[in-house]
C-alpha cells in the first residue's frame, strides 16, 4: 500500500498542463505507455535511433551519443522538452526500436482506464496456435539448463518459449490493447510501433524509472498461479513466500542488482526480504528497490541499460546465462525479453521488462513467456510456469 501511495503522490507532482483526454488520442498509432508515474502517447517520427545499447550504459559512449544528438536535432526542429521512446532488445548488441516522436501528449491513466472501461472490442476467432518450441524440447532445455549448472559456474538461466497464432482475418490493434489494459488494469501497458505491425503488453516488472536523481525499481522473479478460491489462492501466496526455490531465485536477481547499482549509487535500498505482488494470473515475488544517482549526468537509459537484462530475463552469471540461451533456445527472442519504455532530455524516464507480450502483423500474433531455471527446478513444472504466463494475452483472445 505504502508504494501505491508513493507512486500516486509521484504521478500527481508529475503532471503537466498539457495532459490532455485520453478519448481524444488513437494509442496505436504511435508509441503508447501507461504507468502510475506517467502516461503517454505520441504522434509521428522525427528521428530514429537504431544505434544498439550494448555501452548504453556509458555516459559518452556510442548509445549516449546517438541519444543526445536525437535530442538535439529535435530541439532545432523546435520540440522544447523531446522524448525517447519505444523498445531495446533482449540482445543490446542488436539494433535498438527507438525514436524521437514528433508530439508526445502526457495523459491521466485515470482517463485512459476510464475510456477502457467504456469501450466493448472484439477480435478475430483463433483458427491455429503453434508452440515453438513444443513441450517435450522445451523440457529438455531445462533439463539441460539444470546439467550446465551441476559444474558451478551458472547460478540461473531464464528459458523461453513462443506462440505463434493465427487468426481468422486482421486483429485490431486498439481493440487488443483495450482488451489487455481492461484485463491487467494494475500493469504497465504499451503499444510501440515497428516496421511490420507493434509490439504490445501489459508487463507487471518495472525495471527502472529515474526522476531527478531518484531511482526505483521493482524486479520480480518467483511466481504461483492463483487460484480463483479466496482461501487457496492465499495459501499458495503463503507458500511462495516460503519456498526455498523461488527465494532463491529471488535472490540471485537483487543481488545481482545490487551489485551493479552499488557503484553509481550516492544511496540505494534494498530490502532484505522480498514481498508480495500479484496479477490477475500470478503471484510474483518482489522487492522494491530506490536509490540516488552518484552522478548527475545519469538519465533513465543509462541506468536501463546498467541493469538491462537482470537475471530476473536472462540468468547468472549474465554472459554465461546468455551463451547458453543462444544455445537452447530455437529462435531469437528480439525485442521479448528486452525492455520498453521511454527517457526525456532532462534524463527522467521509465523502463520495464518487456514480458506478459506480443507482437501482432495483420492475422499473425506472436506471444513470449520465460521461466527462471535454477538447480531446483522441474521441467514439468516450468513447462506449466510458462503456460499460466502466456494466459495474460490469451484472455484478451477469450482463450486460456
């Protein structure tokens, strides 16, 4: 509750003038975020950023550099205050899905869940839906993830897996979004334009937001179903708090947070025991982190691009995990996995981990869950891990 509160009082002393309704807007025509700290949707493309984010985090490397002549040549073309928006993907080595929007109309989440609420949307029936990989390969790959760990050097690994639909004719990409925010109104809800149809989610991992030298962050790793019985799906938060697995699984994911933000950090707080969060399909556990910035000439991407992946999306050690991802996994995972969000020229932004998502093109939908692998786990058991992750898009279809 306390967060909430926080989060609220953040969102209230960030609002500007020009929040505007959100009726008025067609979110899918742009880039598309809502967040308890700030909403936003934007029209056109000024610029693109393509530059990949792998020294991202480096104040006057390669990424920083490309990000503020973006900005620069936006404030010639007279935009006061741009913004970066859009996606980076899980490999910062890959080309970054970024731009300056020409307009960017900040927007109450209020008018946006308020609008949600008014609207009925239908989509497509789902004619096929096809696992990639299928369950007996992907149970195979966590066994194998298991037997790579047996030697020492790997703490965790994260494996994924997608489904690809097709449906009878084209899904409308403002009736799916409205769908998904109706269904998780307490995610982050993004909409980001690509070359060939958009990336869209309602992701519950906020990764990183930056006002002024203030950070927070909020990793989640470990997770139950919920049950739709009051007194069993209490239990089972009972016994997510208590399991040995998932703690520590939980663990290797702050720490390893913590040890990247110690260094650029004046403060930073990070409770020693995790918490409680909940969507409308899972448990998660998670921990709140917040700090000050050491350096004044941190800005949200900088900071994104420190943490990004955190073992919570890829594993521990992060180059090793990722090695083996490359190896196991029977597709790149592009833009899943990654993150997606947006920063301003004063260096505030906010990133979260973009999972709980899809990519549609016309009447192909393409979904992506992952699970965290550790020597405990059961490859049965991620198996179903993965299919209860994947049920946040397949309720905005009617399916589960």
């Amino acid at each position: 509750m306390d967060t909430v509160m926080k989060e609220r009082d953040l969102a209230g002393k960030q609002r500007e003038a020009e929040s505007i309704n959100f009726a008025d807007l067609s979110p899918t025509s742009g880039f598309f975020f809502t967040s308890p700290f700030r909403s936003l949707s934007t029209e056109g493309c000024l610029t693109n950023v393509s530059e990949p984010a792998v020294d991202g985090d480096v104040i006057n490397g390669k990424f920083q550099q490309a990000m503020q002549a973006a900005f620069s040549d936006a404030r010639a073309a007279g935009i006061k205050h741009p913004v970066l928006c859009g996606a980076i993907p899980f490999d910062k080595r890959q080309p970054s899905a970024l731009f300056v929007p020409k307009k960017t109309h900040w927007i109450e989440r209020s008018a946006v869940m308020a609008a949600v609420q008014a609207q009925e949307s239908e989509l497509p029936a789902v004619l096929s839906k096809t696992e990639l990989p299928e369950q007996q390969q992907f149970m195979q790959m966590v066994t194998d993830a298991v037997k790579a760990m047996n030697d020492g050097k790997l703490e965790k690994a994260v494996l994924s897996r997608l489904l690809e639909i097709k449906t009878r004719g084209a899904v409308e990409r403002p009736a799916l979004l409205n769908r998904i925010i109706d269904q998780n109104p307490n995610g982050y809800h993004f909409h980001v334009p690509l070359e060939q149809g958009a990336l869209i989610g309602a992701s519950p991992e906020l990764l990183l937001r930056k006002n002024g030298n203030q950070f927070y962050s909020n990793p989640l790793a470990g997770s139950a179903r919920r049950e739709s019985c009051p007194q069993q799906d209490a239990e089972v938060s009972r016994v997510l708090l208590d399991s040995g697995k998932d703690l520590y699984e939980h663990q290797i994911v702050t720490e390893g947070m913590r040890q990247v933000l110690a260094d650029r950090s004046r403060h930073l707080h990070i409770p020693a025991t995790p918490e409680l969060l909940s969507t409308p399909t899972l448990w998660h556990l998670s921990t709140p982190i917040d700090g000050d910035v050491l350096d004044p000439q941190e800005n949200a991407l900088s900071l994104a691009c420190l943490l990004h992946p955190t073992p919570a999306l890829c594993g521990s050690p992060t180059r090793i995990a990722r090695d083996l991802i490359e190896q196991l996994e029977p597709f790149d995972r592009g833009l899943f996995g990654g993150i997606v969000g947006w920063c301003d020229d004063r260096g505030n932004g906010e990133w979260v981990v973009t999972i709980r998502c899809g990519t549609v093109n016309g009447d192909h939908v393409r979904l992506f869950a992952g699970a965290g692998i550790v020597p405990d786990s059961s490859p049965e058991s991620e198996w179903r891990e993965t299919g209860v992750k994947l049920n946040t898009m397949l309720r905005a279809f009617g399916l589960n």
